[in-house]
C-alpha cells in the first residue's frame, strides 16, 4: 500500500493489516464529487423493482492526494485485468495439434 505524507515528498510504503470482521459490499452504482479540498465517492445499488432508481448506501471522503493514487491504482488494476482477460481468450482460441 502506498500513500502521500503530509510533507508533499512522495510516496510512502505503508503495512497494513485487515480488520477480522471486515465486510465485503456489493455496489453497482456510484457518484463522485470533486472539491477543492476533498474528493467524496458516493456507493449504492439500483432498486430491483425499479432500475431507474437507487439508494446510497456508503459514502467515502478522501483527500486529493489519496484521491490520485487511488486513480492510479486502480487504473493499474483494470489495465492488467483487461489485459490478463485478452491473453485467456486468445489463448483459448489455440487448440492442440492433431
């Protein structure tokens, strides 16, 4: 895990440990509001019986700087997973030889 201190130098290595009784969430849609100061990511889920509506169910403020490296990481993480989904289907193309 990566994140910025407070100087402004960078980048810095962090260890982390998970919390035994963590949750694990399902969201499916999101907002995002951008201030000068903070960056806030909205979560929710659409309503089964009505898809054109939805509940926020989360809300998560983070500041730029935290807001940046998540961009970037996550970016990172799809660009691989992407490309990690092409090689299993091209490779899944090729058949043995006869």
């Amino acid at each position: 895990m990566h994140d910025t201190d407070d100087s402004g130098r960078g980048p810095v290595q962090l260890r982390l440990s998970c919390d035994p009784d963590l949750e694990y969430l399902y969201y499916d849609v999101f907002n995002v509001f951008v201030g000068p100061e903070e960056v806030v990511l909205e979560f929710g889920n659409r309503h089964r019986a009505d898809p054109e509506t939805g509940t926020i169910h989360q809300r998560v403020v983070l500041s730029p700087g935290t807001a940046r490296q998540l961009v970037q990481t996550l970016g990172q993480g799809v660009r691989t997973m992407e490309e990690r989904v092409r090689e299993a289907f091209s490779g899944a193309g090729r058949g043995k030889p006869n």
